[in-house]
C-alpha cells in the first residue's frame, strides 16, 4: 500500500458504504474499511475520528459552503434570501458521486439509531453554521434561528428530491423551491 493516497477520504467512504451495505453498521469494523479502501488502519484515523464519521464527511464543507453563501448576500437581503443563496453555494458540494451514493446512505442510517443520532446532530451543526453567519449580518434572533432551521428543512426537502431518478434538476434550484414552499406554508399558518 502506498504511504500517501489522493483520494483516501472518497475511497474510505465509499468502502465503508459499501461494507455498511453489505453487513450492516454494527458489524462492519475500521480496519475492514481501510482494507477494502486498500488503505492501512491509521490512514483511516488521519481521516475520521470514529466509522460514524465517514458518513457525514463533507458537513464542515456544507457548513463553510453555507455560511460563504450568506456572507456574500446583498446587504439588502432579506434573511431568507442570504439563506437561499448559501443553499445555492452549498449545494456545489453536491456532486454525481454524491447523488449515486446518497440513497445507499440513508438507507444505512435508517437502519442504525446511532447513525440517525449523527444525523440528526450534522443538521444541528448546518443550522448553527447559518444562524451564525445571519448573526454577523446583523439578523437578530429569533428571526436568524427560523431563518437557519427553514434553510436545513429546505436542504433536506431538496436533498430528498434531488436522490430521486425521475428527477433532473439541480440541487441549488431544489433548495430555491423548496425554500420557497416553506416560506409560503409558514406564511399560511397565519
């Protein structure tokens, strides 16, 4: 094996996937990972802290991608408009790959209460990397949290949209509208 990988971190996923597809979270170890990766065990750990790691690399990306977005907003726009263009930068991040991976992904977290917790904490994350990015705007609360929550509801909305085959549209212009739905449906609650 080679001392020093390119593309480790997307051969360590991609193999974890695969084995966690296979045989299941639990049953699935790291040093079976780094061997289908055709990496040493340590290579993995240069990576990833822990196997549940693997399957939310990339959310410093989206949060950095999100918080950028909202940054480089119009001082005229609205909170939800710096929203909607952080979604947009995020979105970048979204690659072929990742879409043919995406709904292997979920169906492995479903299938594993610890994973859905890493989930569940990798929203949390997204949320605060945008609520802090509308805070340095100059949005105050409570209206930079709602904001932030509608920006991770609308990503997952997009996200769950744009795995689908039938679908051919990019994931920015799903996030766009699904930002909008939720806009429209809070609007409606009155």
């Amino acid at each position: 094996m080679a001392r020093w990988e390119p593309d480790a971190r997307q051969r360590l996923v991609a193999a974890a996937l695969d084995l966690f597809t296979e045989q299941g979270y639990d049953d699935t170890t790291v040093a079976q990972i780094a061997d289908r990766a055709g990496l040493t065990k340590s290579t993995f750990f240069r990576h990833f802290p822990d196997k549940r790691e693997v399957l939310v690399a990339g959310q410093d990306t989206l949060s950095r991608l999100l918080a950028e977005g909202i940054a480089a907003a119009p001082g005229s726009a609205t909170p939800l408009e710096a929203v909607a263009l952080g979604l947009e930068a995020a979105a970048t991040a979204f690659t072929p790959e990742r879409r043919e991976l995406a709904p292997r992904l979920q169906a492995v977290i479903a299938a594993n209460g610890e994973l859905q917790e890493r989930d569940a904490l990798k929203h949390v994350g997204l949320a605060k990397a945008m609520n802090d990015a509308l805070r340095q705007r100059g949005v105050p609360d409570p209206a930079a949290s709602l904001a932030a929550e509608l920006g991770v509801i609308a990503l997952r909305r997009a996200s769950a949209r744009w795995t689908d085959p039938a679908n051919d549209q990019p994931l920015g212009d799903l996030a766009r509208q699904s930002l909008q739905e939720l806009r429209a449906a809070s609007a409606a609650l009155g």
